[in-house]
C-alpha cells in the first residue's frame, strides 16, 4: 500500500507523530510518500520506501498571502498520480484536511478515487480551529474525511463539543518507540549540565503559551530551594526570550541551560531527573511521554489528555493549571527521596510502555484497511 502523509515539518508534536508513523510504517514495507514544504525534522537517515515531495508555493508580487493551501492541493493531484497512492494521511486538520478534500475532488474528475484520514492532534481543534475564520472550513473538511482520528479521548470529545461532526472519530493515542528510550547511562553529558550532582529538572516544547514557560521557571524557582537541581529547557518558541529575562529577574539564570532545538531527544530524556509540563492544555502531551519511556517521571497539570497517561501519584503527578506551589512540592517530594523516585521512574516506564509503538501502529493499519475497503 502506498500512503501519502502530510503534516508540518516542524519539532510540533503533530509533525513528530506524523513522521515517526511514516517511518514505521516503511518499516513494515509500506510505500511512504511526505508531502509537505519542508524535510520533516525528524526525517532523518535513508529508507528505500520513503519518499519525500516538497510543496512549493511560487511568490508573485500580487500575492501578500502565497496559497500554501492551494499549492499543497495540486502537489498532492501530482503525487497520487504519479506514485500510485492509496490514500492520503493529513496531520493537524488546518489546512491539510481541505487541501486533502480539494484535490480527492480534482482526482475524482479523472476518475482516480483517493480517500482520506484526518488525524486531529490538539490545537487544530482547541485554539486555531475554533476561531470563527477557520471553523466552517474545518468542520466542512472533517465531515469530508473517510476517516477522522483523534490523539485521545479527552481531543475527541472536544471535537465533538465544539463542531458539528456527523462522523465517527476514533481515537487513536500517541506513541513511542519504547526501544529507542531504553534507559542508559549518560554520565558524562550529565555531568556538563549538573557538575555537582544536582537533580536535573527537564522542559521541551515549541514555548507557545499554552505551554505556561513562565509556570516552569516559577517551579523550578521553588524546587531550587529545596533541593539542589538545575533547570535544563530544549526548544525555542514565542516565549523563550520572556523565560530568559524572568530567569535573570529571580536570578536562577546560572541555574538554568536554554539548549534551543535538539534533535537527539533520547539522550536528553536519560539525563532528566524530572520533566514538568504546565500546559494549559495537551490534548495528549508526546513529550511527556518520551520522558516517561526514558524513565523520567513527570509532573504535570491535569490538563486535556494528560491524565490519560500520567497516574496521579503513581507514575507522575497532577496538578490543577496555575498551581505552582503544588507542582513544587509534588517535585520535592520525589527529587527528595530516591527510592520514590526510583519506584516512580520504573511505573513511568511501564506505563509508556502500553503506548508502544507496537501497540499502537497496527490500529492506524486496521483504519487504512477499512477505509480501503469501503471505498473499493
Ligand atoms: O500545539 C502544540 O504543542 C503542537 C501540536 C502539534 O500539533 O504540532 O502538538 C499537539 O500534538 C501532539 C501530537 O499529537 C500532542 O501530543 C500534543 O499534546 C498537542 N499539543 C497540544 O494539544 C497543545
């Protein structure tokens, strides 16, 4: 089967899941087509069934706003027509899903019947999706969709709160590669971050807003305190340079490592003691669990998805969004005592253990069958 995936280049949790699916699937023998405007980051190294198309969106001085949408459209007409595609996998609903739809009805005019899966993953539903600008589109396309998927239950019922969905959506969960997280030891790199033994306290994401960045660095505030830690931060985003000054201002700024963009997250993951997720809202939260894999247990809000994976007091901990003061002393508690935290760190790698990637590819398989199937 060939399958044409589509999603955002970029270190977005969308574009992470989406390439890692793609590349499991080569694995199995699957023709993989990526079609989006820039090598997904996490495309790395050679596979002879992987296959990469860049959308290119030619500039003209009439244009203010190239037509990404309408380019992505017409490159994937060409793709399907020229590589025998099944069928076309969008991640993050805006604005794959309608660039999907648009050119199934081009193909169907040439009589080539291509159908369509829209996976939804967070704010394509939760924040950019419900502005009235983009929710007729949105709710046009997924109604559209031969099949729409959902990255949890708690996104699912979002979707199904917030528009007017006459389809089914599955839910299907994140996942990981538990193999590639297997807990080693990374004593020297450990070293470089904490010289003196201290607890190393991890952040990554794409420090939007919704991530709450200042919400970490008042934790970690509070942990320093207590327990001899140092604060390492893996990405870039809108709110880096707001931490770095709120770092200065408590001054815990030779407390805390800004890394920027990683590719090698694994060996990041082995180093952390503990990784904090203060979202607003994770509709799921990959990040937390590749933290888990690599036995990092996590102390997070009780946002969206999160309680999905994290076991209050189990394997994590959970604490309303905003409360700094609970998150701290959840942290202290287990950075403070180290047969938890070791109890801890070994649950949080059994529990990731149950979104491994072989668990859970083979229902995106079954969906593709499926939806093949009733559309032959
Ligand atoms: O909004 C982001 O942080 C990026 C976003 C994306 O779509 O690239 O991530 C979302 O998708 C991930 C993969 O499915 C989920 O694990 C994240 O929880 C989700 N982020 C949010 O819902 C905020």
């Amino acid at each position: 089967m060939n399958i044409g995936i589509v999603c955002y280049p970029t270190f977005g949790g969308s574009g992470v899941l989406a390439t890692e699916l793609g590349k499991a699937l080569a694995d199995k023998g699957y023709g993989i087509h990526f079609i989006t405007y820039q090598q997904p980051v996490r495309l790395t190294g050679f596979s002879a069934n992987i296959f990469y198309h860049e959308v290119r969106v030619p500039s003209y001085p009439l244009f203010d706003f190239p037509p990404y949408e309408t380019a992505l459209a017409s490159t994937l007409v060409d793709v399907v027509k020229n590589n025998n595609v099944d069928l076309l996998h969008v991640h993050y609903a805006i604005p794959h899903a309608s660039a999907a739809f648009m050119a199934k009805q081009i193909l169907a005019d040439e009589k080539i019947n291509v159908p369509f899966i829209t996976t939804l993953h967070g704010t394509d539903i939760t924040l950019v999706g419900r502005d009235k600008t983009y929710a007729p589109v949105v709710t046009f396309s997924l109604n559209k969709s031969d099949a729409i998927t959902a990255v949890s239950d708690n996104l699912r019922k979002e979707t199904l709160e917030h528009f007017n969905i006459q389809k089914e959506i599955s839910v299907i969960h994140n996942f990981v590669d538990i193999t590639r997280f297997a807990v080693k030891p990374m004593d020297v790199f450990k070293k470089v971050i904490a010289p003196n033994g201290e607890k190393v306290i991890l952040h990554a994401s794409n420090f939007r807003k919704v991530k709450r960045i200042a919400d970490v660095i008042y934790t970690f505030n509070k942990i320093q305190k207590a327990i001899p830690s140092k604060l390492l931060l893996v990405g870039d985003g809108p709110e880096r340079h707001m931490a770095e000054e709120l770092c200065r201002e408590l001054g815990i700024f030779e407390e805390t490592r800004f890394v920027g963009k990683q590719q090698d997250m694994e060996d990041i993951y082995a180093i952390a003691d503990l990784f904090l997720l203060p979202s607003e809202y994770e509709s799921f939260g990959l990040a937390a669990l590749e933290a888990m894999a690599a036995g990092t247990p996590v102390v997070a809000t009780n946002a969206g998805g999160i309680p999905e994976i994290i076991t209050h007091n189990k394997n994590g901990f959970l604490s309303e969004i905003g409360d700094v003061e609970s998150m701290s002393q959840h942290a202290i508690s287990l950075l403070g005592n180290d047969n938890m935290l070791k109890a801890f760190s070994s649950a949080a790698r059994k529990q990731a253990e149950t979104f491994d990637i072989h668990n859970i590819v083979p229902q995106y398989e079954s969906l593709y069958e499926k939806v093949l199937k009733s559309n032959r």
